[in-house]
C-alpha cells in the first residue's frame, strides 16, 4: 500500500473528482508519505517534529528517496517544514514515475499536452478500492486537496500522530490558499495602478 501514489492516481482519475493543483497535491503527497512512513517504522512524529526510525522503506523508490531526505540530526524536522521541503515539485516527480511505469498516460494533442490520465491498472484499481471503502487517510487527504468542501472526515479511529500529520497537511493547504488570495490581490491592486485606476 502506497498512499501517496493511490491519491495521485484518485486525484487524477476522472470518476473520482479530486481536483488539485500541482502545489496543492504536493503538499498532500508529502504528508500521505510521512504516515506511510510511520506505518512501516522508518520515522516516528512526537509532536511536531519527525524521528527518524531504523526501518528502510522497502520496494518503493519514491519513499526510499523520502527517508534519505530526513533530518538525522536533533532536535530533527518539524511536520510542518517537511511538507514544504518535500513537498516542492513531489506532484510533477510522482507523475513522472507512474508515467515511467505505464499507470498514467497523456493523450496526443497537436497544440499543447493534454493532463496525465490513469490508465486501466492493478494499481488503479486498488486505489479505487481504498477509495470506495473510505480509507480514512485517503479521505482526509482527499479533504484537504478540496479545502472545506467536503465533510470532515471521521478520524477518530487514527493514531495522534496521524491526526497530527493530517492537521500539518490541512494546515499547510490553507496556508498556500492564503498565499495565492493574497498575490492575486496585489497583481490586481498592481494592474489598476498601471492603468491608472
């Protein structure tokens, strides 16, 4: 089980309607990370900050990639700075990977290339399955990609440390939203200058 590469291939799979941008999907793949991580023992997360763990991530790249990049030394990373770092381009790199390995494909366009789609794959089925069966991760994941526009997802049956990864991501993709508000507010305030307004 990989929920980083089950919620790409969800965001990007038509019938499920999870739309996000690359920045957003980003921050959301660098967390799905994190709690696939925890699960297999490669990092611990007390409190705010991420223990490396003895534990390799075994049979993905992607995650082995992941646990080189952890801060070893104390007093180690915060949740918060992790999905920022790991998170800047994770989208594109993921595309890239799963498009090497035949589970996304681009249709043919003449004048601009067309968005990655799922192609029919074990892979996706699986993803789909954790979706239709309100895997609570995915969901939550799945939640915060749509900031607010669905209902909260019950987490109750989680681990603190989960929650608390969840919350970063959330807290993370609210913050970006705010940013992107906030310099489409200039750009206009700056193009009525220009023009005099």
């Amino acid at each position: 089980m990989n929920t980083a590469r089950d919620l790409l291939l969800i965001s990007l799979d038509r019938e499920h309607g999870v739309p996000a941008d690359q920045g957003a999907l980003s921050l959301a793949l660098a967390g799905a990370e994190l709690i696939d991580l925890m699960n297999m023992e490669a990092l611990a997360v007390q409190g705010e900050r991420i223990v490396p763990g003895l534990a390799a991530a075994h049979g993905d790249d992607m995650l082995s990639q992941a646990v080189s990049l952890l801060v070893r030394a104390e007093p180690y990373e915060l949740v918060d700075d992790w999905l920022w770092r790991r998170g800047s381009g994770l989208a594109a790199e993921y595309v890239s990977v799963l498009q090497g390995e035949g589970l996304l494909a681009r249709k043919p366009h003449r004048l601009m290339p067309s968005p990655p789609q799922t192609a029919e794959s074990e892979a996706r089925r699986v993803a789909a399955a954790r979706w239709k069966e309100g895997e609570p991760v995915l969901l939550a994941l799945a939640a915060a990609l749509r900031r607010g526009e669905e209902p909260a997802v019950d987490v109750s049956g989680l681990s603190d440390p989960v929650v608390a990864v969840l919350a970063a991501v959330g807290g993370a993709e609210l913050e970006l939203e705010a940013e992107r508000q906030r310099r489409s507010v200039e750009d206009a305030a700056f193009d009525n200058i220009w023009r005099g307004a």
